[in-house]
C-alpha cells in the first residue's frame, strides 16, 4: 500500500523494511488487526507509551515536545482531570434520562463562555457527531440542505459530516448538496480584501445552489480555517461571508473543534475574533482533555423546531463521567489563565519564526493566532511556488530531534503548530530552536 495522498505527514508502508524488526512486528499487528483503513503519522511512526504535561515518551523513554495534540490541550494526564474522572466512575455513570445535577452545572458553566443569545447545550461524544447534529438542526429550521464548506475543510467522519470534507480526499466524494468555497487566503488570494473575497465565494456557492434547485441550509467553517492551511487575518474578515449566508435562508455554524477552549488566545472561541455570533456553535476535542466528549450550543430559537418535532438522545453523550471531565478541564483554563498563556507564548513562537524568515527565505508567511500557528514555505517568495517537499522534511526533521508538529494546507505546504496551553518560553524556545535547525539543514 502506497502512502495516502490525500493525508499529509502520513506514514508510507512501503519503507517499513527501514524499521526495527519490533516497529514492523507492531505494524503487520496493527495492519492484520485494524485492518487498512488506518494510518500513522511521520516517515519513522512513533510508539508513543505514556504522556506527562506537554511532553509524550516513547518506548525507549525518548521525550518528544508536544507541540500538535489539541486534544490533551491542557496537558497529557492532567492530574485535576485524571482525579475528577476516578472519582465520578466510582459514583454513578449513567445516560441523560435521569436527573442530575453535574450535566446542568456544567452547562452553566460552559454557556457562561458564549455570547447570550446561544444559551442552550446538547451533548454527544464526538466532534463528528456535534456537527451532524448541527445539521440536522439547521435543516430542520431552515428547511434546507445545501452546506457550504471551504476546499479542503474537515468536519467529521460520520456519513453525513463526511460528505461535506473534501479533506478526506476524492475516495470520499462530496454530498451532492454540498457546494466548496476558496478558503480566506490573505498569503495567496489576489485581493487585500480578504473578507469580500470570502464573501463572493460564499456567494458563488450559493448561486450554484440555487441553479440546481438546492436550498441553503448552512455555512460552516472552522473559525481557524486549520486543514485549509491556518487563515486567522485580519480579524473580522468572516462578518460579510456570514452576512451573505444569512441572507440567503442559511445558518452560520462555527466549528470550534479544533479553534475552541482558549486555543486562540486572543478569545476563548475563535468566532469571537470576527465579532459574530453563531446560529449554532460546536465543539469536542479539547473538551475534556481527552475524554471523548462534545457539544452543540445553539440560539433557542433554533433548537425550537427540531426539539419539538425529533427527539434527541445519545446514551454517553453528557453521561456524569464525562461531565466531570469537562468541568475539570474548564477549571483549569479559566484559574490558570491559559487563554492569556496562549496568546503570550503564541506570539513568541510567532516572533521567533519571523526572526527565522530573516534568514530563511523558504518562510514565506507566519500567520495564526495564540497557540495555533501557521508556516508557510515556498520555494521562492516572488512566485509563492509552495515547497510541498520541504515543508515533509522539515515535519520529520522536528520529529528526529524530538518535537512534534504536522503539516497541513491545500498544497501541504503549511507547517501546523498547534502546541499544548501550558507551554512556557522554554518550551518555545526550544520548538523554534529546533525549527530552525530543521530548515538549515534543508
């Protein structure tokens, strides 16, 4: 089996003869067992056996920076989350046909993050399965189908979600009432204006749309525009896109699933960066640090309709294990201050690739916000020919010298840093350090 072109920084089976004879051992098990739909990260995979705060340790007790993991966000086995977890599990663990008092401390306290207009909480297990909800939801009120997405968007692996993200590659064809949008590409576009650029695309899908007898139902984005290649600039570009969905029928639905619980540091939620407020948000991952949980927050007005004609019920969704998890996770980012961490220690790595652009000129743009950054290499800086090939080399020069990061973009030539909040200067010291040695050794 040949690598995977439609993942970035995936593992190539085929060189396998390169690893240890345990490494191929491992794989051929993984492989017979799991069957081939999987894939691992990095030309050499990783045999990652335990994770301490933001560093994870491989079977040989090798230490690697964690600067990718957005789902252990506040830090690998976080001791507050660990502790909240034990002890729910060995209280009561139950569905959401009961009452009880966690789920609704929680949903206070997680809606307290949000605008007031969205005051409602529905919860599942998985960012996937929020974002279909979400969908139901906004067809239910708007009576239509059609979704915008961006052009190589993620949103989940149902079958639903997976329609609408043409990031899984051409082998996952898009929904036919699914339309794409060019992403906001302030490096790249050929405007400066890039909000009224977002804009008309939204615009063009929805045109297309209308031709072909589709209604629009929604327009949903991850606030960061992550596997789009990290667009964040300039604050406030989204309000015309999502003023131009709305006044074609459709919701704005943010997906923070990746954006979410303080990542973006300038704000806990990246939509609040445009000075919007969704029809209906989403998030998971980071949640609860791990513990697979995840949320729909909505304006009532538009859960109102779909509550009133379709039962909702998922059986972990909100069960109290989880909600402690969550709470726990919370605490945490609000007593330690780890949204104004992330924007401090987010614009020192950012300060410290630009100081690396002054003498590399593969850096062709530094981009992105708190602790979800964006490099972009080219090959040269005139042309912008993306340096596809030398973004890979560098993801797996880090990995060699023991940080983590990925790759992401349309041409795949955006490195994707995403390190977890509690870093310190330290550690950002030492992940542009290594950076910098990765890209003179180019």
């Amino acid at each position: 089996m040949s690598r995977d072109p439609a993942m970035l920084n995936a593992f190539n089976p085929d060189t396998s003869a390169a690893l240890s004879e345990h490494g191929r051992a491992l794989i051929e098990k993984r492989t017979r067992l799991l069957g081939p739909a999987y894939r691992l990260f990095y030309e050499e995979p990783l045999h990652i056996v335990r994770g301490e705060g933001v560093w994870l340790y491989d079977e040989a007790g090798r230490a690697y920076l964690d600067a990718y993991n957005n789902v252990a966000s506040i830090g690998h086995c976080r001791p507050e989350v660990v502790a909240a977890i034990a002890h729910q599990a060995g209280v009561l663990n139950t569905h959401t046909r009961y009452l009880n008092e966690g789920i609704l401390d929680y949903a206070q306290r997680l809606l307290a993050t949000f605008p007031r207009e969205l005051s409602q909480v529905m919860f599942a297990c998985t960012g996937s399965e929020a974002n279909d909800l979400a969908l139901r939801v906004a067809r239910r009120h708007t009576g239509g189908t059609g979704i915008i997405v961006t052009e190589l968007a993620y949103h989940g692996v149902t079958a639903t979600v997976a329609e609408m993200s043409p990031s899984l590659g051409s082998a996952v064809p898009l929904g036919a009432h699914v339309r794409t949008a060019a992403p906001p590409d302030g490096y790249r576009g050929p405007e400066t204006d890039v909000g009224a650029a977002f804009a008309r695309e939204v615009q063009r899908a929805i045109d297309d749309m209308l031709r072909h007898g589709v209604k629009p139902a929604a327009l949903i984005v991850d606030t960061v525009f992550s596997s789009d290649g990290v667009f964040t600039d300039p604050a406030g570009f989204l309000r015309e896109a999502v003023e131009t969905a709305r006044r074609a029928g459709a919701l704005f639905i943010a997906d923070e699933v990746q954006a979410g619980f303080a990542r973006t540091g300038s704000k806990m939620w990246g939509f609040e960066r445009h000075g919007l407020t969704p029809d209906i948000v989403t998030m998971g991952k980071p949640m609860a640090n791990g513990h697979p949980v995840s949320a729909m927050v909505a304006r009532p007005e538009v859960l109102e309709q779909f509550g009133r004609e379709a039962r909702y019920f998922n059986t972990f969704g909100g069960n109290p294990v989880s909600c402690a998890a969550a709470m726990a996770t919370l605490d945490v980012i609000q007593r330690e201050g780890l949204q104004q961490n992330a924007a401090h220690i987010g614009a020192q790595i950012r300060a410290g690739f630009q100081a690396l652009a002054q003498r590399n000129d593969v850096i062709g743009d530094v981009r992105g916000d708190g602790l979800f950054i964006g490099v972009e290499l080219v090959r040269d800086r005139t042309t912008k020919e993306p340096a596809t090939q030398e973004t890979a080399y560098v993801v797996n020069a880090m990995r060699r010298h023991g940080v983590l990061i990925s790759a992401t973009g349309i041409r795949g030539n955006v490195l994707k840093i995403r390190p977890l909040l509690p870093f310190t200067p330290e550690h950002a010291k030492l992940l542009v350090d290594v950076a910098g040695e990765a890209l003179r050794t180019l």
